[in-house]
C-alpha cells in the first residue's frame, strides 16, 4: 500500500467505465433488521446484485464504536458467504464488521464490504500469501532499513502510524490483525467524503490505497466476482 494523492490519469479512463458497473454491497445499519439491499454503482447501472449481510441482533444495542468488528455481522450470513465465495469466515468477518462501522461513522462513504474483500484478495490473499496466516502479534515490519508493506492490508509502518486503527477493541491498534487493518484500511478509503458508489470517487479511493490501472482492475475484478457470490 503506498500512500499517494489519489490522481486519476488517461489510462484509468476505460477502466472508469467499468467500475460505473460495479455494485459494492452496503451494509446496514448495525442492529437494524432491514437489509438495505445492494448499491454501489449509479442509478442507471446494469450488474448483478448481491444483498447485504445483516447485522448481528442484540437484546440491548451498545454503542457500535465500542463493540469489535468482528462481532458485527451476522453469523448466518458470515456462514453462508464464506462458503459461497472461498473466504474465510473469520476474515470475512473482519471485512463485514469493518465495512458496518463504516456505515455508522461515515455513512455518506457507502463502502461495500466487496471492496475490502477484493483489496485483501489482492494484496495478500487475505493475509495467506507466501504461507503466512491472520495473526494478533507482530511487529510493524521488523526492518529498520526498508519501509516494508505489513499485514493481511498491506499497510506500510509511515502510513498505518496515520491510520492504525483498534477494530478489535483489546487497546491497540496492530497491522497483523486482520479487525484492526480491515477497519484501518476502511477508514482510508473512505477519507476526502469520498462516496464509493460513485464511480470517480471508488477509483480514487483505490488509486490512494495502490497506483496503477492494473492493480485497479484486478481489484475492481475481484470485488464484482465477490458481490455476485455473496449469500443471497
């Protein structure tokens, strides 16, 4: 993740025009019991849809700010999708929970949970690659040379010192765990009052996460492949 000013060039142009396409799932509410259904493409744009998980329900509603992601979502639903898509159900969980603050601390944003999915995917296929596994410890990087790339998200040490985030509520805020990059990584995007089911601005969200219109592609790819899976 290499933390740029969000510039969309020439060579993003086609690549715009598929992401008008996109239908980035939202999330409800936390403790609503309506699905607010699927967005995140304009009025008028034809893709397939997937409908958005439900929230965990509670007898008593806490303030969301103070329960963990990962407790969020609602588990038939985690279920379901996990084993429709091929993503870990506890990771998924981290993505959905990230995705359902988002929707109470910047509701304007409209982030799908598709969209941390298919970063994760990307980035470290969801904090698999090479053989690593999702882990609560770690260091930033370990390297006082070279500013490394960490974690499921991929953050480096100078930007995560911006965004780090606590999303498993345990006080601190660690690159290595999946909760807290998942909702770090949210809030990133979702900075600038970016509104992501808008075309221009899901670019930019993604161009400031990663440069390039082939990273862009991969990710966009990933993010429809996983709203068309979902638990319906």
């Amino acid at each position: 993740m290499r933390e740029r000013l969000p510039v969309l060039c020439a060579g993003l142009a086609g690549l715009l025009g598929v992401v008008l396409l996109v239908v980035a799932v939202v999330l409800p509410d936390p403790g609503s019991d309506a699905v607010r259904g699927a967005a995140g493409a304009p009025p008028d744009a034809r893709a397939s849809t997937s409908p958005a998980p439900r929230a965990a329900s509670r007898d008593a509603e806490p303030d969301p700010a103070q329960v963990p992601v990962a407790q969020l979502p609602d588990g038939a639903w985690i279920e379901a999708t996990a084993a429709s898509t091929g993503v870990e159900a506890r990771v998924l969980r981290a993505y959905a929970g990230a995705a359902l603050r988002l929707e109470r601390e910047q509701p304007g944003c409209r982030l799908g949970w598709n969209t941390l999915a298919a970063i994760g995917a990307v980035e470290s296929e969801h904090g698999t690659i090479d053989g690593s596994v999702v882990t609560d410890d770690g260091e930033v990087d370990g390297d006082d040379r070279w500013d490394r790339a960490v974690g499921p998200m991929q953050f480096l040490p100078s930007t995560w010192e911006r965004w780090g985030a606590d999303g498993d509520g345990d006080g601190r805020a660690d690159p290595q765990h999946v909760d807290d990059a998942a909702l770090a990584a949210a809030r990133y995007l979702c900075h600038g009052e970016r509104d992501l089911t808008r075309g221009p601005d899901w670019v930019a969200a993604i161009s400031s996460y990663n440069e390039g219109s082939e990273y862009h592609a991969r990710v966009l790819e990933q993010a429809r492949s996983l709203a068309s899976l979902a638990a319906r």
